[in-house]
C-alpha cells in the first residue's frame, strides 16, 4: 500500500483503530491523526478509535474525549480495522478481537520486530516514528491543523524532538510542513516532552545531587530506594529520564540508575554515551536492551548491586579506551 486513500474505499462504512496499551506520544498521536483524517475526509464511513486513556498531557489533541478506553468493541465487526505503533497482538489491548473478526485489516508501523500482523502491512524499521510512516501515507493538501498537532506530537515524542538518531533529514522537512499547518511547535514540545512536574524536578535533583563518578570519571551511578520514592511522593514513571540526563555528564561512557521496585529488588538502567555496549553489560545479570540503552533486574542491598555491576561496566569501560 502506497496510499492510504487504497483502503478507505466507499464500499468501507465502518473503520476502527486502536493503538498498544500504555499508548505513548507517538501511538496517541498517529492513532489520533488517522482518526481526524477519516472523519474529515471520509464523510461516508463511521470511525472510532479504541486507545487506553492517553496521558494527561496528551489530551489537549483534537477529539480526544471521542477515545474508546473502557468498553470493548461490540459483536458488529468493522469493514476495516487499523492498528499503528503495534509490534505484536497481544499489546494491541481493548480491540484486539478486530484483528480476526474485521474485514479488511491493515498495520502501520515501525518497530523493527514486527513481522506483519495484519492483512495488509506497511512497517518502516527505518522511520524514527510511526506519525510520520502514516504522514506519507496521507494526502498532504488534506491535512488540517488538528490532525497535523496529533502527528506532529508523535514525531517529537519517538524522535527526542528531532535529536536521536533516528531523525532523518526527512523527519525535519516533515515538521517543517506540519509547522506550515499552524502547529503552535514550541507549546507542543514544552507542554507534552519537556515539562515536569514540582516532585519529578525534585527527584531528579536529588539523584544528580547525590549521584557518584566511579571508573576515573568514565562513570556515573546513582540511586532511587523506595524510602526515597516515598519521601517524594513519587511513582516509577516520575523517574523517567534520570538516567538520560546523568548520562549528559562529560566524560562519562556509561550512567547507571537503580531504582528499587519491590524491597531489596532493583530495576537497572544503562545508557551509553556511544561507545560503550550497554547490551552487553545488561545480558551478564539476564537484561538486554540496545547498545546504547539497556536495563536489567538485581536483588540485594543497593552497595551489592552496584558492587556486582561494577566488575562487568569496568570490563566494557576497559575494552574501549
Ligand atoms: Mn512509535
């Protein structure tokens, strides 16, 4: 499929999309923006969108109180059933049922593991978000403002705002022509990526503040107990992006963050800053992940944890310089 305009045919009467679970910016995003553009365009077919209730920073997007989040489909089968962002069945969720009862079903996505779970399948490993692997999809001049804010919310999210490496030279004339469709860009990228809240700025602070250089410099480890979370106030997904900022430390090849999910069980995250195989050192304590971003799970006290990942990060430490 080159089109997206090959599939909502005047024969389909009826469509449905859905998203994974936990949907993040880029599945909210490119699910929402299908969803305006067939109720834009396509006059003639009733669409619904079945997503977990996205989060609350999401919300301003157009329509997004028309979300399916509680209530399974009912019996009826749609003509046709999409499913964005989704590597697998089981994380589609709510809809899941769509995938073998509707008529027509396609997939649009990018992970790289997916390997084709509908009729038709469009999946780009080598586009850094789905948005923008349904944006050339879509016939530009039909774009309107809403549906390009739902897109181009999707490409900041999986992109880091245009700055992991996955940002093409494409993925930036794409912004540019979503920014022509009257994106307010800088509120959308503050108000969805880069605002925190008063407690997770306050975590974040503390960690770096008590965060230790270890390996000459090449280093950088810190930790969150579940005292701590407490004290705080604090949920896992507050501790999002720790890691990543110490990792911006200079000299440093590898940042460790330990957080503690159950008592004495720790969640590890490793970043790299490039040259360093974090994979590697995620898969001696059963973990994996990428090369330069990879986690596990170890038990103990905080100083055994950090004593055991020490043998094998100075080993990979080693083997690059
Ligand atoms: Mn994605």
């Amino acid at each position: 499929m080159d089109r997206i305009s090959e599939i909502l045919t005047g024969d389909v009467k009826t469509m449905s999309i859905a998203g994974h679970i936990k949907p993040d910016g880029d599945c909210t995003g490119s699910c929402m923006a299908l969803y305006l553009y067939v109720k834009k365009n396509c006059p003639w077919i009733d669409v619904k969108v079945y997503l977990e209730t996205p989060k609350p920073e999401m919300m301003f997007l157009q329509d997004t109180s028309e979300i399916i989040s509680e209530n399974a489909p009912d019996t009826e089968a749609p003509d046709l059933f999409a499913v964005l962002d989704v590597s697998t069945r089981d994380r589609i969720g709510l809809a899941k049922k769509l995938l073998d009862a509707a008529k027509k079903t396609v997939c649009i996505d990018h992970h790289v593991s997916n390997g084709g779970l509908a009729q038709i399948n469009v999946i780009r490993p080598e586009i850094g978000s789905c948005s923008e692997v349904l944006y050339e999809l879509l016939d530009e001049e039909k774009i309107d403002e809403g549906i390009a804010e739902a897109l181009f919310t999707g490409i900041i999210h999986d992109t880091g705002v245009f700055q992991y490496t996955n940002t093409r030279p494409e993925t930036l004339r794409i912004g540019a022509a979503l920014m022509e469709k009257g994106v307010p860009a800088s509120t959308i990228i503050d108000e969805t990526f880069n605002k925190k809240t008063y407690k997770q700025n306050q975590i974040l602070g503390r960690t770096l503040l008590e965060s230790m250089l270890m390996l000459d410099g090449k280093c950088i480890v810190a930790s969150t107990t579940l005292r701590d979370m407490r004290f705080y106030d604090v949920t896992q997904q507050d501790l999002d992006g720790i890691v990543s900022q110490m990792r911006l430390t200079e000299g440093v090849e590898v940042a460790v963050y330990i957080y503690e999910t159950q008592p004495q069980i720790f969640k590890v995250s490793l970043r790299s800053s490039g040259k360093a195989d974090v994979c590697r050192i995620a898969s001696a304590f059963k973990g994996g992940g990428h090369v330069k971003a990879a986690g596990c799970t170890m038990q103990g006290n905080v100083h055994d944890v950090i004593n055991n990942l020490m043998g094998v990060i100075s080993e990979e430490i080693n083997k690059i310089s």
